[in-house]
C-alpha cells in the first residue's frame, strides 16, 4: 500500500471542500452580524470560540473514534468500524446532554467576570443561549464525518457540507435581518440558523448512508446496548484528543478575552482576521486529517516505514496550495476584508493584524501535519503532551503581550507564530519513531 500525490488529493480535497463549506457558515455569520454592528461582530466572536471550546471535547472523542475506525479498515476488520460508529455516537449523545445542560446553568457565572462590556457580554450569552442546542447534531455529525474519512470515503462530506451551508445561509437571512415573516432576530438569529443546519446536516447524513452506503458491511445502525469495554477502549485513545482540543480552544477563548479587554474595535478587528485565519486552516486541516487517516491505514497494513515520506510529500502539496493563496489574500487585503464588513475604518485597522496573521501559517502547515501524524500514530497521550506543553508557553505569551505590553492587536497575533512553533515539535518525536511501538487493542 502506498499513497501517491493523486491518492492524496482524491482524499483530502472533499475533505477540503467540506470544511470550506463549513467555514462558509462561519463566514456568513461574521459578515452579517459585520452589518448589524461591531458589538454583535465581537461578541459573535467571543461565543464562536466558547462553544468551540465545549464542541471540540465531543469532537476529539471523534477523531479519536477516526483513528480506530481507519485501523479497523486497513486491516479489513469492517464489522469492527461500525461498532466503534455506534457506541461513540451513544456516547456522544449523553455526553451532549450533559454538556448542554451545564452551559445553560454555568455560562452566565463564567463569562460576566471575563467580560468587560454590558453589551458585549449579553450579546454573547444571547448568542449561547440558542448555540448549545447544536450539541446534539454537532457530535452525531463529527461522527459521521470520522467513519467516512476513516474509511477513506470522503466525496460524501463535500455533498453534505453543501446541504448544510445552503441551509445556514438562507437561514441566516431570514432570522438575522428579519425576511419572510418573521422578526429580525441579530445575533440570536445567528445561533438559531447554525444549529438548525447541523440539524439538517445529520439528517442527510442518515437518508445518505442508508441509500448509498453498504452499511450492513460495516455493522452501522446495529446496537442493542452500552458496550462499557468498548467505550473504555475507544477513550483510551480519544480521551488524550478531548483534552487535547479542550485546551487548544481555551487558550484561544484567552485570547480573545484578553483582546476584548482592548475595546470593542480590538475585538470586532480580531473576529474578522480570525474568519480569514480559519479560511487559510482549512487547508491546512483538510490535509492534516487526511494524514492522520492514512497514517492508521498504512500501520494497520503493517506499512510504518511508509508514514514519514508520506508525511513529508503531505505538508508540500499542503505549501504548494496555502502560499499561492495567502499572497494574494495579503496583495489585496482590503478587498477581502470587505467581504466581511463596510466599515472602512475595521478595514483599514485590520490589515496589519491580517499581515501577521497570514505569515503564522507557514509555520502551521508542517506543524499541523506533523502533529496530527502523531494522532494516526494511536498515541494521542503522546500529542496530548505536546499540545499541553504549546498551551502552557502560548497562554504566558497571551498574557505577556496583552496585558502586560497591552501592545497593538497585530502584535498580540503573534501569538499564532509562538504556538505554531512548539506545535512543530511533535516532527522530532516522530523521528524517534518511539511511535512505532504503540498497539491499539479492540
């Protein structure tokens, strides 16, 4: 088994094109709540990356499942995948349900401290308030999304990215701005349209796998009770992912905590660069994950000597698309920018913080890969440990640079450079090959 350039980017581009899709979402809330005021555009910021912080525990449960499904189907154990699918995706329900239900109760008492405008913090919590009900679609949907890239199936993510934006677009219209009938909702529109179209995006999941996919091959929609060895197997090695991407998402709610400390201006210009940030990243995940999957693949068919080229030939076809494209998004910054805001003034204040932010990703694209190969590797404790030690020196970097040289927003997103840097240690482990020691049981 071995992966050329081509097998590569017949994987990764649904991949790409899904979270393009997905980014869209985000993309159109921050230019609509751009339109409605720089408040709900900073506060829309400020929610995005709470329920992230929250929504990436469930995730990482998930592509902790991904890496167990994937080794499952190198090794042509198919039954196996479909075990892993319906006992991760019980479990992600009553995780959601839990978690649901400690935001609706503790968001309030964590974020009034944390923020210093009135408007902004009730702005935030309005936005939280509708936002969490997302949980329940959010995580079945992050599942379905780990068996179809784990079994290298991914052309369905771009048809279901497509349903889900479609969705979230026309929605948006109409609760944000108040069209066909109904009120004009703001920034409650925003959250109401986004778990709605998670909603829809489950859905079609399900009439899609139940048509087009041979789910009785892989034993999906099978389940007759909690299987607890199973799921102690499956958290053995998603538990280090959740912890993980918790603390990668905290550090970034941090950040934009401490950027609202600098005013609203400072927290309307960090959500704008941060839309552009998570447009670049996308392809700098879709090959990640991709890397990830195929890492497990190539171990289960007993082909570890293949991961690091594969790695290596991975992280410049990622270059090879993510330098062309952040030139010219640097070459004509404000025309991008407009696409978010009309507002001349965000514009032109937000170039420079764009600047910086864009020369952070060529530092990202090999640390990312690289990281996400330690993953595929199956051992997530060892990643856990990388990414703990990132967010130590990245949150005392945050604090240092905000708060205490309280220096412009385009320096504080250096901050980005600081984390991608100690991400990028995880390619000396991986050259250890200590990696390849690691054996998943299930």
């Amino acid at each position: 088994m071995k992966y050329s350039n081509k097998d590569i980017l017949k994987i990764s581009f649904p991949v790409m094109i899904s979270l393009l899709m997905e980014h869209l979402i985000g993309l159109t809330d921050t230019a609509y709540l751009g339109r409605v005021g720089e408040v709900e555009l900073g506060a829309s910021a400020l929610a995005g990356v709470y329920y992230l912080v929250i929504f990436m525990l469930g995730f990482g449960f998930s592509v902790g499942a991904q890496v167990l499904m994937a080794r499952r189907n190198g090794e042509g154990e198919y039954r196996k995948i479909g075990e892993v699918f319906m006992q991760g995706s019980a479990f992600l329900l009553l995780f959601a349900a839990l978690l649901f239900t400690l935001s609706h109760v503790y968001s309030p008492v964590i974020l009034r401290p944390m923020i210093d405008s009135d408007a902004v913090y009730h702005a935030t919590l309005e936005y939280i308030d509708w936002r969490v009900y997302g949980f329940f679609f959010s995580f079945i949907g992050a599942m379905f999304r780990a068996f179809f890239v784990g079994i290298t199936n991914t052309k369905t993510l771009t048809a279901n990215s497509l349903v889900m934006v479609g969705t979230n677009i026309v929605l948006n219209y109409i609760l944000i701005f108040g069209k066909c009938g109904f009120p004009a909702l703001g920034i409650a529109g925003a959250a109401m349209a986004s778990s709605i179209s998670e909603a829809v995006s489950v859905l079609f999941y399900i009439i899609y796998t139940y048509r087009r996919i041979d789910y009785k091959k892989y034993g999906l929609f099978v389940f007759s009770k909690i299987d607890f060895l199973m799921l102690k197997q499956i958290l053995s090695v998603s538990i280090w992912i959740m912890m993980q991407n918790g603390l990668t998402f905290v550090s970034w709610f941090i950040f934009f905590v401490a950027i609202e400390h600098h005013g609203e201006r400072a927290l309307a210009i960090t959500n704008v660069v941060r839309s552009v940030s998570a447009f670049l990243f996308l392809f700098i995940n879709a090959f990640a994950s991709t890397n990830c999957s195929l890492t497990s693949n190539l171990i289960g068919a007993g082909k570890s000597e293949e991961v690091l080229p594969l790695c290596k030939r991975i992280v410049l076809l990622c270059y090879a698309i993510i330098i062309p494209v952040g030139l010219l998004i640097a070459l004509f910054p404000s025309l991008i920018l407009r696409i978010y805001t009309d507002n001349s003034e965000l514009i032109a204040a937000s170039i420079p913080s764009l600047w910086v932010m864009l020369s952070s990703h060529l530092i990202a694209a090999p640390a990312f890969i690289c990281f996400f190969c330690v993953s595929g590797t199956g051992n997530t404790q060892v990643a856990f440990q990388f990414e703990l030690l990132s967010v130590f020196v990245y949150t005392l970097y945050t604090i240092y640079i905000v708060y205490y040289v309280y220096a412009d927003v385009a320096v504080c997103w250096t901050t980005e450079h600081v984390y991608d840097t100690m991400v990028l240690l995880s390619l000396i482990y991986l050259r250890s090959e200590r990696w390849k020691l690691k054996k998943i049981q299930l």
